[in-house]
C-alpha cells in the first residue's frame, strides 16, 4: 500500500517493499511521526553524522534525506523498501548511506536516532556496537509505540549509552531520550551467542553447535517448532539441491548437509543477522558440502524449476502485525523455484491451516507428522 506520512516538511509517499495493492499495513506509524514532530518543534540540530537505527521501511530516513543520514537496518525488505521511497521522494541516489546490522559503523555519531526493535537482544548489540561512535556531545532519541518500549529496554539504553527519560505517550507512542555518558563502563556484548544443541534433538544434529547473532528468533535457544521440524526432515541422497527457506540460525539446512555432504544447500533469509548465523553455525560443524548464503526476499533470484527440496518454518509476524503474507511469497516462491516432483517441506502451528493454502497452490498436501501443536506438511509440484 502506497501512503502518505505528513512531516514537518511535508507529506511523503510511502510503501513496503515488495509492494502490494492488496496490503493494509502502513510503511509508517506514529512512532515515526512523533519523532519527526520532536526533531522539528526542538530544533534539533542534524549537523555531523545523523545515523538512524531500525528504520523500517526508510520512513525516517527519506524524510530525514536533506542531512545526509545513514541507516542501519536488519531486514533487506526495509533496506529496499527505503530505496524506493527515497526514489519516490526525488531523493538523489546516495543522498543517504544504507548500510546492514552487519556492517562497521560510522566512526563518529552526532545524532542517534532509534526506532526501538521487537528483538531487545538486537537492540542491545547494537547500541553496543554504536557506542564507541557516540560521544558527550550526540543527540540520542529512541522512538516506539508504548507496547514496544519497556522498562527493559530503558535499562539497555542506560547500561549501554547512560541516563534516560521519556516522553509523554501521544497516539500510543513514546520517545526515549538518553544523555551519553562516555565515562560508562558497558558490559560486555554476549553476541553472537553459541551454544550446543542437546543430545535428544535427532539427527545429525544432536549436541552439535549453533551460532546466534542478536535478533535471530529465539537467539538463546532452539525454538520448538525448528526441533519438531528436524525430527521428521527428508531423506536425501546424491546432488540434490535444497534450500533452507527463512533459515534463520541455519540449523535446518546445516542438519541436510551434514547427512547428505553431496546436497547442494541454499541458506536464504531477508534478515542479514539470520544470514550471518546460518553461515557461522554451518562452519562451526565443519560441513564439508557445498553451500550458498543470500540475503533476499525469499527464492527471488533463483532459477525456475531448479530446486530439488525447500525447507520452511515461516514467519506470521511482521514486526507488531500477525500476517500470512509472507508465508503464501515462500510458498509460491517455492512453488515456482522447484523443479516437477519437488517438494516443499512446511512446519507450522496447527492452527495456521497452511495446508489450506498448499492445496490451492500445489493441488496437494500431504501431513508428515504433527502433534498437538504443530504439523510437518510436504506439498510435492506436479508436471
């Protein structure tokens, strides 16, 4: 959905990416509109370096484009998005620096703008990766909706950069505003977290590593959902080419290749952090197949009918809002992707009823396993 956002310095046109008519939810909300509000009426000074963190779909960012910021972002989705709203805007390419979680930092940060993450462990990697950067004189202002912002992530920001207060709530969302302290003695950043898997998982997995870097879905442990997953995965045998859709931390595929070392393994997710655990957790187990690791909007970019299997524990979340929207891009995607007698491997929550939805895109769906809470389904491309 194409929408407006009035600033300060008037209205912009805004969309997610990939864009759909179809889509209700907004490339912006009143988090962002109350800190452009605050910028302005206090006269902010947006000299030096403005950098602006978790920006979702470049909202902050394009309005912000006449200083020369810079976005840090863990999602390609948002990081596109932004480019074409910045386009949109009539923003000159390179007006604003867009760079990943993953990437250095600026080496100096004069503003410090934050739109406060669903994920409190990415929200502290990285303020502790910007703070060295930040010095006395930086402006920090976090910004959120008030379910988003708690006394938890007050405490982040006053172990890691020093003093905060907030703001008073207005259309549900708050500010944060932090006075640096460069005197502080910050923690120690725990990411990324490794840890080993236990014993009783199945498969070639068992007691093995994983590497979690901060924002991965349940970084601190194996989300049960992956471990009901990794219980019933397909044999494989010979070159066969899977893809670890949404792979996260990359346990599903790591589990494939180290069954199958002949398996040709795709790991693709939309989150750079997700990415970059996928690859660490697979060198970690010192697999000696072939693998690839791609940021990207699900399967876009690869090959029709190239893809022997593809691997999906999706998301029904985007960011606050609960929406299949993603899941029906991975199904077609994979659909798409998989060559005639592939197959799409799907875990869910029971009640999700995604077999409803494999049956109208492949005309199948068969029930793999499944207990109270959730179901393994394989959907198989005909013809």
């Amino acid at each position: 959905m194409n929408d407006c956002m009035t600033t300060p310095w008037g209205e912009i046109a805004l969309a997610r990416h990939p864009e759909d008519p179809r889509e209700r939810l907004r490339a912006w909300d009143a988090s962002d509109a109350y800190l452009l509000r605050h910028l302005a009426e206090q006269d902010v000074a947006l000299d030096g370096t403005v950098v602006v963190l978790g920006d979702r779909w470049g909202a902050l960012v394009t309005a912000l484009a006449a200083h020369g910021p810079t976005q840090i972002t863990d999602s390609w989705l948002g990081q596109e998005a932004t480019r074409a709203n910045l386009a949109r805007a009539g923003v000159a390419p390179g007006a604003v620096r867009l760079l990943t979680t993953q990437d250095p930092v600026p080496e100096r940060i004069d503003v410090l703008l934050v739109r406060v993450p669903k994920s409190l462990a990415l929200l502290e990697d990285q303020l502790q990766r910007l703070a060295p950067a930040v010095h006395a004189g930086t402006v920090v202002v976090g910004t959120g909706m008030v379910k988003e912002i708690h006394t938890s992530t007050l405490k982040l920001f006053e172990r890691i950069l020093g003093p905060v207060r907030t703001s008073l709530a207005e259309q549900k969302a708050r500010l944060v505003f932090c006075v640096p302290d460069p005197s502080l003695k910050r923690p120690v950043n725990p990411w990324p977290y490794a840890y080993a898997l236990p014993d009783d998982v199945g498969g070639p997995l068992s007691g093995r590593p994983v590497v979690n870097h901060a924002g991965v879905f349940c970084a601190d442990r194996l989300d049960i959902g992956t471990r009901f997953l990794l219980g019933h995965l397909p044999r494989t045998s010979g070159t066969r080419r899977v893809v670890d859709l949404g792979c996260g931390n990359g346990v599903v595929g790591t589990a494939v290749a180290l069954a199958n070392p002949e398996a040709e393994v795709l790991f693709t997710d939309e989150s750079f952090q997700a990415v970059a655990s996928a690859e660490a957790t697979y060198k970690a187990n010192g697999v000696p197949g072939h693998a690839e690791f791609r940021v990207g909007d699900g399967l876009a970019g690869v090959a029709d009918g190239s893809v022997d299997i593809v691997l999906n524990n999706p998301p029904f979340h985007s960011h606050q809002a609960t929406t299949d929207a993603t899941a029906w891009r991975m199904f077609t995607g994979a659909r798409r992707a998989l060559r005639p007698g592939g197959e799409l491997w799907v875990v869910g929550n029971r009640h999700l009823g995604y077999h409803v939805k494999l049956k109208r895109l492949f005309g199948n769906a068969e029930l793999v396993a499944g207990d109270r809470k959730f179901v393994v389904l394989r959907a198989v491309r005909q013809g």
